[in-house]
C-alpha cells in the first residue's frame, strides 16, 4: 500500500485549515448574503456534523430571517444529536415558518424521512407546505422502542398554546402526537378550547395517538362543535380513548348527523366502547345500506361479546359482498368465539387495499390467548405479506411466550421480513 509524503499530508492539512477558517470568517460577515452561503456550504461538506453544529449554532439568533431559515435547514440536513441543541432553542423563533422547520427537525431526529428536503430548501415552500398538509391526517408515529428525550418535548408543547401563527401551533401539536408525548397532554387538553379548527383537529389526533384513556372526557365536548370535520376526528378519539361519557352523543351523531363522515365515525367509535348498552343500535345499522355502517355494527357485537350474536354475525358475513365490511364481520366473529374465522383475518394481510384493515383486527384479537397462538404458525410459514404483519401484530400483542417465534423470524431468508422482524423484537422487548 502506497504511503502517502508527509509534505502532501501537511499541506492537506494545511488547506483545509485554511477552508474552516475562511468559512467561520464567512459566518460572521456583515453581509447576510455571505452567511447564508456560508451556511449552506456547511451543510454540504464533509467536516463532520459535530463541528458544523457547533459552528452553526450562534446563527440561530442571527438578525436575518434569511439566514436563520438556512441555519434550521443546515441543521436538520446534518443530523445527530449535536444539532438538537441548536434545533431547540431555533423553535423559540418569532419567525412561524422557522419555528414549525425546527419543529419539523426535531421530529424527524426520531423518524429520519420526515422532513422532505425538496420543498424545504427555501423557507417561502416550506411554509405553504405546512399549511397543505393539514387537510390528512399524519399516520406516523415513534416506534415503541424509541425513547424521546424530554428537552425535545419541553422544547415543542409550550408552542401548542404559544406558537408565533395558528400554522405553528397546530404543527407543534402535530409533533407531539407523532412523538406520543405524554408530558403535553395538558397543553392539547387545553387547545381543545382554541378557535381555530385545525389547532383543535391536531389536538384530538394527538390525544388519539399518545392514547392516555384519562383524558377522554376531556374530549367529549368536542362532539357538539358547529365544525363538521372536528366534529369527526373528535368521535374518532372519542372511541380510541374509551370515552363512556360520549355514548349518548356518538349515538345521536350516528343515528342524525347532517354530514356521513360523521355518521360513519360516530358508530365506529360506539362500536370500541365496550358495555355501551347500543346493542340494540348496531343490530339496526346491521342492515344499513351503507357497507362502513354495517361493518362498524359488526365490530361492536363483536366487542359485545353477547355470544347469542354469532349466528346473526355468520348470516350476515354469509350475504355480505364488500370485502371491508366482511373482514368486519370475521373479526366479530372471532371475538364471539369462531376461531375459525381467523384464517379469513390472516389471508387479508395479502391484499394491498385491505391489509391494513386485517393487522388493525388481529392486533386487538391477538391479546385473546387463543387467537395468539394460532398467529404462529403463518408467522413461520406464511405469505411475504402475512409474515410482515403478523410481525407488527406480535409486537403489539405478543406475550413472553412469543419472543422465541419473534426470534425465529429474524433468520428468514427474506431479507426485508427478517429486517422488520429484528424490528419488531425490539418494540416487543421494550414493551414487555
């Protein structure tokens, strides 16, 4: 192997130390334009994220909005906890747009991907983004394994009430769902009350996703808001959070509301309330034109657990011709005792347009022992597709009992089912 001379190696040395030190005089320019190449240059070279960091962080509080956008882009490019710091303290921004890219960079130290560089290269596109992507809800959340660090919550609640716009407000609520932050629950409980919709609508979803059951009632009285949309995602937390003092409201929404979401969300959430005393509601709806009715009237017998129920469950599962609302029905079947509709439940984990439904179901059946153990066997021997899921299913269901058939899974030959499967041995670990 060919040495390289000392003199080379010197004058390497040398030029680089020119380079650091031309950049740093760069970022103390009088002229913000020279700071802001300066700033990005940073992000795109190679002298380590620590350094750059370090280098980085005095121009949080730089006087230019314009450099202190590319600040937050730098950091969040570069990544690694030496950036946090900085990231943390740039959410104090009076700047909305920058406050909510901070936001953003913290969240996406947690979930790499989050942030998409394509849009957020210029402040003036990130802005108009973060306003765009309120219309859906963000399904992502922390993995159970990863640990948030506290500095990073305490950095983003106070912004839920305090943030410089209703768009960073309702951002920062975002954020703290994604995470599932429990310390800000009392800031989201609070932005219940907020006059803007969408504050309130990324509020609920947050509360939905953190799942703390103690703040249900908390939630209930957004039932009754004038705001169609609120009124919807507030019945699907409502139901995620086991609220029994909203059945009589979800009951009136379903049975009455002007809007159908609401409807369809209303009987979706009486249907995960359990002893809810509306047997005799979702036997009605059980006949609803409507297949998303008849499949949450379904789900709720199922939960019941009036086993008399069955033999109308299979008779309707027996005449049913949409496949949602039949993979609906199953899983009521199986929570009243047919075992043998598990099969049915597990075969759906094939389809791409209804996988998801089928994981949802066998999460919840799987905390039944006995439909647990029958998930091992198309663990081992299953499908791609069932194999993927019946991994995330073990991981949010499994016992002590299931860490050897997770093992198992981590040596298949696929490479991406064993990858999600070292995943998921994690997720199951941290949770037992």
């Amino acid at each position: 192997m060919k040495r390289i001379p000392l003199c080379l190696t010197l004058l390497f040395a040398f030029l680089t130390g020119v380079s650091l030190f031309a950049q740093h005089q760069d970022l103390d320019s009088t002229d913000p334009k020279v700071r802001q190449k300066a700033v990005k240059s940073l992000a795109s070279g190679d002298r380590g994220q620590a350094r750059s960091c370090e280098a980085l962080s005095p121009l949080v509080g730089d006087p230019s909005a314009d450099v202190r956008g590319d600040v937050v882009i730098a950091l969040i490019k570069l990544g690694g906890p030496q950036c946090l710091e900085p990231l943390r303290a740039a959410t104090k921004d009076a700047d909305p747009n920058i406050q909510s890219a901070a936001v953003d960079g913290l969240v996406n130290f947690y979930i790499p991907g989050y942030v998409k560089f394509g849009w957020l290269n210029s402040m003036k596109s990130f802005g108009s983004q973060v306003t765009k992507r309120f219309s859906s809800p963000e399904p992502l959340v922390v993995q159970p394994s990863v640990q948030v660090m506290e500095a990073d919550t305490l950095a983003i609640a106070p912004l839920i009430s305090d943030g410089s716009s209703m768009a960073s407000r309702a951002n920062a609520a975002r954020a703290i769902g994604i995470l599932r932050a429990t310390q800000a629950v009392p800031q989201l409980t609070e932005a219940l009350s907020a006059a803007d919709s969408t504050i309130v609508i990324e509020s609920l979803r947050a509360l939905e996703k953190i799942g703390d059951l103690s703040v249900g009632p908390a939630v209930v009285p957004s039932l009754s808001s004038t705001d169609s949309d609120v009124r919807e995602v507030a019945a699907h937390a409502v139901g995620q959070l086991q609220a029994k003092d909203g059945v009589a409201d979800l009951a009136r929404l379903a049975a009455g509301d002007r809007s159908k979401g609401v409807r369809r969300a209303a009987l979706v959430a009486l249907a995960k309330i359990r002893d809810n005393g509306e047997d005799r509601t979702f036997l009605t709806f059980l006949r609803d034109k409507d297949e998303q009715m008849r499949a949450a009237a379904a789900e709720g017998l199922g939960r019941g657990g009036d086993a008399d129920d069955l033999r109308t469950i299979n008779d309707a599962f027996a005449s049913e011709k949409k496949e949602s609302a039949r993979l609906s029905m199953a899983f009521a079947a199986v929570h009243l005792g047919d075992l043998n509709k598990v099969t049915y439940l597990v075969d759906g984990l094939d389809s791409n347009i209804h996988r998801g439904e089928a994981r949802a179901f066998l999460i919840e059946l799987a905390r039944k022992p006995e439909v647990l153990s029958k998930l091992y066997a198309p663990m081992s021997n299953g499908t791609r597709g069932q194999k993927l899921d019946l991994a995330v299913v073990v991981a949010r269901s499994g016992t002590s009992e299931s860490l050897p058939h997770m093992q198992r899974l981590t040596s298949d030959p696929d490479t991406r089912v064993a990858q999600t499967a070292i995943r998921e041995l994690k997720n199951l670990q941290s949770r037992l």
